[in-house]
C-alpha cells in the first residue's frame, strides 16, 4: 500500500470512528435525559455549537459527529488534490480542486439557499 493509500484509508477510518463516537455518545445522552424534547440543529451557529458542546447538549454532540462524517471525504478529497501537487499532474489538480469546489459549495451555499 503506497503512502497516500495510507493516509486515506487513515482519514476515512478516523473520521467515520470519530463521528460515529460522538452521535452514539449523544443519543445515549439524550435518551438518558428522558426529556425527548425535538432539537431543531437548522439555525446552529458556531458559537451556540460550542456553547452547547461545553454544557454537554446531546444534540450538539450529535451535529459534530455528522460534521465529522461530512468533512471526511472533503479532506479525503484535499489529500487526493494535495498528492496531485506534490506529483505536478496539472490536469488532476484542477480536476480535484473542481470537485472540492463543488462540494464546498454544496455543504456550505446550497443550505442558506434553501432557507430563503
């Protein structure tokens, strides 16, 4: 296995263990609170995610672990792009940093759009 497959598979691992620990750990806060209350995580700043991580909000436990899960291929994509400088393979450059685009523009645009 080269050393990029490595790093990959090591981002994949990481990110789907990491994002995985934080959602079971806040559903099983959540359950645990018994107050099954419905969280709308829609209008999340990054400062109430903070606040909420700090005062152990299960539901903002949970929306770090889905952000996890969402950033994974995202930087798994920069790696790719990254490896591509690093080789000065012009096409696949601009072919990754395309595709990291768009998918910026999905994770980040596309919802503000939505809510206006």
């Amino acid at each position: 296995m080269t050393d990029l497959a490595k790093i990959v598979s090591l981002t994949l691992r990481v990110g789907v263990i990491l994002s995985s620990a934080f959602v079971i750990t806040g559903l099983v806060l959540y359950y645990l609170e018994h107050d099954k209350a419905v969280y709308n995580t829609s209008y999340y700043s990054a400062s109430n995610l903070l606040q909420g991580l700090a005062a152990g909000r299960p539901e903002a436990i949970i929306l770090v672990g889905v952000i996890i899960l969402i950033a994974t291929p995202v930087i798994r994509v920069l790696e790719l792009g990254l490896d591509f400088v690093y080789k000065k393979d012009k096409i696949y450059i601009a072919l990754s940093f395309v595709v990291l685009a768009v998918m910026l523009i999905g994770i980040l645009l596309v919802p503000r759009l939505l809510h206006t």
